[in-house]
C-alpha cells in the first residue's frame, strides 16, 4: 500500500460521494485519478478487479438501472483494488444497502425517500475504502 494510492483513492471516493449526494453525477476526472493511482500498484489483479467490478454495474446500466457514471467508477475502484478486494468490497456494499433499505422501511422518517431512486457512489465510499486497507 502506497500513501500516495491511499490518498488519491480514499479522497477520490469520498468527494465523489458527496458530489453524488449532490449531484447525482459522477465527476469523470475522479474516475480519471482513482484510475491513475492503480497504476502504481498494477498487476494481473488489477485488470481482473476492474472487469469483475464493472460488469455488474454495465449490466444494471445496460437495463437503465443506474447510470454510467457508477460504472466507471466501478472499474476505477476495481483496477486499484484487484480481484480479492473487490470481492471483499462487494460484500460490504451488500451489508450496507441491506441495512440501508431496512432502515428505510422501518423509519418513518425514511420511509419517504425509499421509493426514490438512491445515489450509489456513498456505499462504494463505505464498502471499498474499508477493502482497501484489509
């Protein structure tokens, strides 16, 4: 683990989360840089981890689920991550939308915004920041 890579990836994630928030668009220049610090560390891995973490996203994005934006972020995250934590980040992402969904249907406060279409990029933050560091 680079600081460098650390830094660009962690800090990428998290400014794309709040622009999400805001914005519901994913900035093309943080996918850019997330993409570009993996290539400090690039491997086989890396190019297996951008494939295995884009292609459910492009699937979704293909069925007008979401859009492209989370798909090349995807693939950003994928190509620093490799294979093993990607894996990993997928399986907090689940844990997260599924706590996040429960609560929104138990919450009354919540209940409101379930039915709406949610930004996606602040479970990447919450799911792939952690697989970094693992």
């Amino acid at each position: 683990m680079h600081w460098a890579q650390a830094l660009v990836f962690c800090g990428g994630l998290i400014y794309a989360a709040v622009d999400d928030l805001r914005s519901r668009t994913v900035n093309d220049i943080v996918c850019i840089a997330i993409a570009l610090a993996g290539l400090i560390t690039i491997g086989p891995a890396s190019l297996l981890g951008a494939l295995l973490a884009a292609l459910p996203f492009y699937l979704c994005a293909g069925f007008g689920l979401m859009g492209g934006g989370d798909v090349r972020l995807a693939a950003a995250v994928g190509f620093v991550l490799g294979f093993d934590r990607v894996i990993m980040g997928f399986s907090i992402m689940a844990i997260a939308l599924l706590l996040a969904s429960f609560a929104m249907r138990v919450i009354p406060a919540l209940r409101k915004g379930a039915s709406a279409k949610q930004p996606l990029v602040p479970y990447f933050a919450v799911a792939f920041i952690p697989a970094y560091f693992i």
